[in-house]
C-alpha cells in the first residue's frame, strides 16, 4: 500500500488539494467537477492508498491528451426511478459521476431502504473503498465495485488478460468502532505490487503474474513487460476459479447493467476505445429496514471486537478486520501530511508546469 | 465437486427425490416444507455439488436428535417493506425459508426493480447457488449469501475458526447462454476436499488448511483433526485478508443484517447453542430496471462467449465461466441419474430405517 520512500516530502493534505486544484483548474474543468473530483482523490492519499490519489494525474493528463477523457463532460442523469438510476459520465474522469451516484444512492437508500446506481460512459475513478465509505458514514450499508479500462488480469486457465484488477469495496456502519470497510482488487495483486518489488530489486511470488505463454514469473520486470495479473487464488488448486468469478461478477454489475461495453470486445471493434466507456455500479442499503430494532451496528462492534481478539498465529501480529490500516493512515497522514516521494513530487511539477499552473507543494 | 466412485448406484433424480421425501415424512415434516427442501437438495445433487445434497443427510438427523431443528417450524415473514423482507425460519432446515425468501426477493424486484430478503433462526440451506439461479431463471440478477454453524474458517493471521465457509452464490440472465452462475466459499477449499484427500490417500497443498498452531499442514487426515480453513487467497503474500475480508462481508449480509447472532459469541454464551440461528441473504434485481433498452441478456452473452475463447494457457484445457462444470453435470444426471457411493447409499439405508422409512433407492 504505502510508497513511502527515503526523500519524501510530507505535504499537509489541504495543500495537496490545492495542488490537485491547481492542475485542474488548468485543465479546465469546471470548479462543480474539481471538488468531488479532489475530494475523492484525497481520500485515496489520506488512507495510505497511494495507487490511486495524486500519483494517478500522469494517467490523468495522458487520457486527456489523447481525447480519452474530456475535462469538461456533461454529467446527466439518464434513467432514474425510486430505487435505481443510472449516470452517463460524460466521458470525463469518473469521480465526479460517482460521488453524484452515490449521493443518489443514498438518497434512495434513506427513502424505500436500497439505492443502486450505475455509472456508463466513464473513466477511472479512484479508489473503490471512498464511495462505500461515505455510505457508511450515511449509516449505510455500501457497496461500490468498478470495471477498469485496461485489462491486466487473465481468467483462470488463460493467457490474455480480460479485465482490469476490477476492485469490491463494501463498508457498514458499526457504532463504537469505525466502519468495516474492505476495498480489494479481485486479482491477487494490484500491479503495483510488481512495481515495488521491481523497485527494490527483489522477486515476487510464483503466482502474482504470468508470461505471455501464461507460465508463472518471478522476475516482477518480466511480470511487467507482459502485465499479466492471475484472479485472487492464482492457481486452479488454491481458487483462481474464485477470483476469476469474481472479477466477471463485478464486470457484470459495472459493465453489463450500466450499458458500458466490455472493454475487451470494445478494443477490438474500435482500436482505442476500451479507454472511452467504463462502468460502476454502487449499492446502498439501510440496515434499519431489516433492522428495525436498531440493533445492527451493536451487533457489528460485537462481531469486529470477537474478530479482533481471535488468538493470532504470531502474537505480534494481531488479527485486524479490514479498513484498520487505511484508517491507521489517515490519522498519522492527518497529523503527519500526506508523503509524496522524490519520483512523484518531480511528475507533479512537470504535469503543473505543462498545465500552466502554480506548484505549490514546497510552499511552507 | 464430484464424488463418482468405484461401486456407485446410479439413481434417477426423481427416484432420489421419492427417498428423501420418504425420510422427510417419517421425521414428521409437513408435505408443504418437503417439497421445497427436497428440490433444493436435488438442484445440488443433478448440479454435481455433491456435498450439499443427499449426502448432507446425515448431518440433518444429527441436528434433529440433539434437538437443534424441529421438522415442524413456524416460518414467518417478520418484517415486511417494498423492498425488503425478513424471514423467521423457525429452528427448521434452510431451504423451506429461503425458498420463500427467494420468491419474495424475485416479487420485490418484478415490483419495483429491487429486493432484499434476509433469513434468521435457521439453518444449514443446501447450496447457495440454487437460490442465485432460481433468481436468474426469473430473468434477474440473484445474490445468495449464507452464515454457517460451525466454524472452520481462520480469519488472516488467526488460528481460531470465526467463520465457516461463507458462500457467496451470484446469478445473472444471458439469452443465448444459460445464466452465469457462480457459487463458491470464501475459503480455500472446503473441507470436503479434505476429506477427498484423505480417502484418495494423497496430500494437500500448503495452503488450503493449518494446525493448531496456525502452521501450514500437508497431511489431510491432520487438516481433518484441526479443521482449520484458510480464507481464500491462504496466505497474506497470496491475498488471505481479501478472502478473510470477503467473509466478514457475507457474514455482515447473512447473519447481522438478519438479526442472528454471530456464531462464536453466541456459542460463547451458551454452549451448543451456535447451531440455533443461523442466517441468510438474498438479494434480487431486475437487469431492466437500469437497462430499458433490454439489451443486458445480450451483452452478457458477448461477454460469456469472449471469455470462453480467451486464448488459454494448456490448449487442451479451455478457459470456462463459472456455473459451465455444474451445467455439464446436470446435462449428464438427468441421463444417467445421480451417481450414489456405497458409502452414502448404506448411510441413506441406515437412515431411512431409523426413521423407519422405506429405503427406495434400489428400486428398478
């Protein structure tokens, strides 16, 4: 998760927002866009979840160079009824869309007890875990899952690569302790993973990435040069087929009922166009209306307490529940600001200076 | 899945299904709650799930005499909205109340687009899958989630059993294609392939179960001893905590949503009670409710025949969707009838003459 690395800059989390600002500003998205897009975007650096916060404007910037994203797209609500809607991104980035769907979700959610919303015509939009996050904080039971432009990541038993990492993220309420909230990729690793080791010279596991004759590889630089990432379980023995099932699931729910394309199928029509029309889909439901005795996050701080406490197998390394490291982040980066390395305050300077906007992370 | 042996009976599903019926009726269960429980154990045994058909009959007489279920529950819809349900199964077998919970699932979204039915005070329901396919068939997308009484499953970096297998089923319609239909644990393996395992005389890979001692074991007949499961993914470096997560989520669904008690700290409480209320999660939604334009099915099938002409790594081992191995299965059954073990046919035998039924399945 964390890219914390010797050199790094500590920048104080509203700093990095006015940064993000600036860049878009530049870009010429309209402020409405900026915020939720930034928002979403903190929420990334703030929990520790540096894959997808500021380190993700150089993808950013090459979309919008190449036409795949538009800084000014027209978000609209294009079907809506009292429990389900559906959002057409415009073709811009995906977080302002999606903060719009799960408001929306919400909203339905608080009304009649369940809200599902679907994103098309979209484009990345962070990390999954936000959106079921601000469900949570509704006292919501959320869910958020995303189709991915580029794939990485082969079905079970083949060699070319049908999806994206195609991430679940589910978060519910509890009263004395934070929110559960687990946000996983449906691939074993992310490809990041592979990046980080390459970085530090050293080998990954037999079963985080393939070569292009779909045989497992240790050198993360050759897991690199092929991008070949198996489902969560890796191989037949040990579940791939699980992880496999998984990601087609979230594929349907993001893809198929949004009246996105598959990326895939898109490609091979349109040269170019897998980039131009991604889906998510969010889901929201109010405990209280199956759980009209309020009981529900009681009952939830019971169930993470009695996990917590189960006896672990090295007893310094005791036994979390999912959302205890990005909020074990959020309150040191709160504290601490936000840690940008060498590599990305110098690709934010460049993206700033190319943009026409002000760097502002040295300032004091 | 398969449990074909050397000396198995080949019965025909309809004949299977008069066996059942005969020791349903002499345990006293009222012909209105046979017919669903015995459809859904015969969905498992035609599908080729054969541990979560007839063969889990023993575990049903067990539960009966310690008095765990009663054969004549009181199902009851607790709590009804437009969108949302609770079933009370009444201390009886799953499937009764979870067929009823699927019908009002599927109602909900014909309805309105969308349905939430949660079970409680239940018990084991068979396999999650046929309640998801039940929902496809009705041209939904269906969701179908279990609790499990006895634990057997570690959470990452734990060594004690919190959760069991917690399935997640997940259905959805094509045209041309049968529905997508996964149906799997959050473990590993389940403990079945232990036990396959052990009678084949043969180890298992590190992984897939632990000892005492949270070590990796090999020896299947140790793993049986222990019965300590690893979440899917098995270790950290694998993605454990993505399995780990995945079971709190369906337990979250099934169990706290459902106003049941979490397995461990009621068993905490009272001692034997874990078996006592065991709770489920349906969930139904209507593909047209966010495409109007009817064209889900299709685009599902786009999706069902590119993946299955992913290139694979082995030529002659052709990349599948999840539901292609039990459809296959159900094709064969429906022929040859369902194939019986000696082992299990002298248990069914032995059942049906303590509950002094007739013993039919040798009949011509």
């Amino acid at each position: 998760m964390g890219l914390e690395v010797d050199g790094s800059i500590f920048v104080p989390v509203e700093r990095l927002g006015r940064q993000l600002t600036a860049i878009y500003q530049a870009w010429g998205m309209p402020a409405a866009l900026i915020t939720p897009t930034v928002d979403i975007m903190l929420a990334a650096d703030t929990s520790g979840i540096d894959s997808h916060g500021a380190s993700m404007m150089f993808l950013y910037e090459r979309l919008r160079e190449a036409g795949n994203i538009t800084m000014t797209p027209r978000i609209e609500v294009i079907h809506d009824t009292p429990v389900a809607a559906v959002v057409d991104g415009g073709q811009g980035l995906g977080h302002a869309p999606s903060v719009r769907a799960t408001h929306l979700a919400i909203d339905k959610a608080k009304a009649l007890g369940v809200g599902i919303v679907t994103v098309r015509n979209s484009n990345h939009y962070g990390a999954a875990g936000a959106y079921a996050l601000m469900m949570a904080k509704a006292g919501l039971i959320g869910v958020s899952m995303t189709a991915v432009a580029k794939p990485t990541v082969v079905p079970q038993a083949g060699k070319v690569a049908m999806f994206g990492t195609n991430p679940i993220a589910f978060a519910a309420p509890a009263r004395r302790n934070p929110p559960f909230l687990l946000d996983m990729a449906t691939s074993t690793v992310a490809l990041g993973k592979l990046t980080i080791s390459a970085r530090a010279g050293v080998s990954v596991p037999e079963g985080w990435a393939l070569d292009a004759d779909g045989q497992p590889v240790t050198d993360p630089n050759i897991g690199l040069l092929h991008r070949l990432l198996t489902p969560l379980g890796a191989t037949r023995l040990m579940g791939g087929h699980k992880g496999y099932g998984l990601a087609i699931m979230v594929e349907i729910l993001s893809t198929t009922l949004a009246g996105s394309a598959f990326g895939v199928l898109r490609e091979a029509n349109q040269p170019g166009a897998q980039n131009l029309d991604v889906g998510h889909f969010f889901l929201a439901i109010d405990p209280s209306t199956l759980r009209p005795d309020g009981g529900f996050e009681d009952d939830l701080d019971a169930m993470i307490d009695a996990l917590r406490a189960t006896p672990p197998v090295d007893p310094a390394i005791p036994v979390q529940v999912a959302g205890d490291p990005e909020y074990r982040a959020a309150a040191r980066r709160s504290v601490e600001g936000i840690p940008i390395p060498p590599l990305l305050a110098g690709e934010l300077a460049a993206i700033a200076e190319r943009a026409g906007a002000p760097f502002l992370l040295n300032d004091g």
